[in-house]
C-alpha cells in the first residue's frame, strides 16, 4: 500500500467525516447480536454473506460501507454489487476456497466506496466535468482505501487485535487503490509496478470496465 499517497492532506480531509461514520457504523454491527442486514437482498450471495465470509470485522466493514453507498448514490451502489457479482461468477471454480470467493466478492462491493466523497450531482452529471470535479474521480481509488485503512485501526482498537492479523481488509483496501490501473501499471490514482498487480486486480478492472461501459456519465468520457 502506497502510505505517501495516502497520507496526502487533501485525502485525509476529503474521507475525514466519512471516515467517523464508517467506524461508528461498523462498530455498531460488530457489537450487537448476529442479525440479516441484508435479508432483503435479491442476491443469494449477498443475503448470506455472514456466513460465507465467517469473519466478523469484514462482514460489518462490508455491511457499514454498502450501506453508506445506497445512502450516498442507488447508482454506484448497485454498480459495485453488479461487478461485484461478475466478478465471483467468473472467477468461481470448483476448488476455490469458499472464503476467499467470499472475500473477493466484498473486494468487489466495496471498490468504489471512496465515491462516497464525490457529490451525488457530480456522480450523476451529464454535463462536461469541471477540473476539480475530475480531480474527485482521479482521488476516489485513493480515498476508498484510506477509508478502509482508517476503519481497520479502529477495529483492531475495538477487537484488541494486532493490525497485521486483519490481512482480509488489507485486500479490499489494496482492490479499491488498484482498481484504475491497467496492465502495464498505468492509470489512477498513481503509478502501481505491474508485479505488484494480481490476476484478481485485473479481473476487478475487467468487469468494473465492462459495467461501466453500459452506464452513462459524463467522467467516462
């Protein structure tokens, strides 16, 4: 992970807030009792996602943020589920390990948590984008996974567990700082030497690509 990049000032007052409220939110499902915060899902995968992730500080990081996302844009939120859903469909083969399934499955719900910084008008324009308004889109990789690494320090305070024993969210934080950068390291929000890139990073590219591609917003152009 890229501490420089992600201790730039403007990144840590941009996710500020958001930070707060994701870490009050997910402290909030870890600590009352086992329920269904996704009972209502039309997805299968979703409904159960307790269980198949059988680990209690991502379940609640996933439940915190996602509901943050339908809270902030329905859009985006039913965008990283769709990609989301690709995602393990396509990479699902019959030894996989069910967590690890899992845990991509999240890495996929969870890839544009950083749009939560973006305004709702901005994300929906479908006028031509202003400078700084491009400049949220290029930091939202960037943000997502500040907002994941700040919410796992609070978690291994609450847990009283050593940061380094909650590799699972380090994965989903590295998948959202990632996710706009392409084969040869290039893209956004800044340069990512290709040995560094995984099979599933460029899968998570692929599909957000593709689903993209059928959506109309004015920063895909």
């Amino acid at each position: 992970m890229d501490v420089a990049l992600l201790s730039k000032p403007a990144l840590v007052n941009a996710s500020f807030d958001i930070s707060r409220e994701l870490v009050t939110r997910t402290k909030h499902i870890l600590m009352k009792p086992p329920g269904d915060d996704f009972s209502r899902a039309r997805s299968p995968r979703l409904r159960n996602l307790r269980q198949w992730l059988n680990n209690p500080s991502l379940y609640a990081l996933a439940a915190a943020a996602y509901g943050m996302l339908i809270e902030h844009d329905i859009a985006t939120a039913v965008h990283t589920l769709e990609v989301a859903e690709l995602l393990t469909h396509f990479r699902q083969t019959p030894d996989i390990d069910p967590r690890l399934a899992a845990l991509h499955y999240v890495a996929g719900m969870l890839h544009d948590v950083g749009k939560i910084a973006i305004p709702q008008a901005t994300l929906n324009s479908t006028q031509k984008l202003t400078r700084d308004e491009k400049a949220m889109f290029l930091d939202h990789p960037a943000i997502g996974a500040l907002l994941i690494k700040q919410t796992k320090k609070e978690i291994a305070k609450l847990t009283a567990t050593n940061q380094h024993d909650l590799p699972s969210l380090d994965f989903v934080a590295e998948a959202a700082l990632f996710h706009h950068v392409d084969c040869n390291g290039k893209g956004y929000p800044c340069f990512v030497p290709p040995e560094r890139m995984t099979p599933f990073h460029y899968a998570l590219k692929l599909w957000d690509t593709i689903h993209a591609m059928r959506l109309r917003s004015a920063y895909r152009n």
